[in-house]
C-alpha cells in the first residue's frame, strides 16, 4: 500500500541592485505530517494491545536555501 505524503516547494526570485539576482526556495517534505502507523499489536489477550511500534514514513522535515546570481 502507497505510503500518502504531500512535498510542497516554493520558489521567489528577488531582484538585486544590479544585474544581480537571488532565487530563494523553500522545500517541506511531508507537509501535512500524516503519519502512517506500523507495528500495531493487534492480539486482544495481550497486556500491549493496541500499543504503536514504529511508523512507516518521516516527519515533517524542511530545507531552505538561497543563491545570489550575478
């Protein structure tokens, strides 16, 4: 079964004095932090019953950066 995330990137390029310019970016993978769970103890005459172990995809993680062209 797919693993559901939404990676969203945002681009703005910024005009420098000059013929300079500056592309800055913004990338979030797992935007919406949706956890899919893993490791689920599903015997009901165990003491753990219902008890999560693991996931199955990242959290929210983000990277920016930024260039100067010239």
């Amino acid at each position: 079964m797919p693993t559901r995330m939404l990676d969203i990137s945002f681009v703005k390029r910024v005009e420098l004095p000059g013929r300079a310019r500056m592309p800055f970016h913004v990338e979030l993978y797992n935007a919406t932090n949706f956890n899919w769970f893993t490791g689920i103890n599903m015997d009901p005459r165990n003491a753990e019953f219902g008890k999560v172990t693991n996931t199955r995809n990242l959290p929210r993680h983000w990277q920016s950066g930024a260039t100067i062209v010239f």
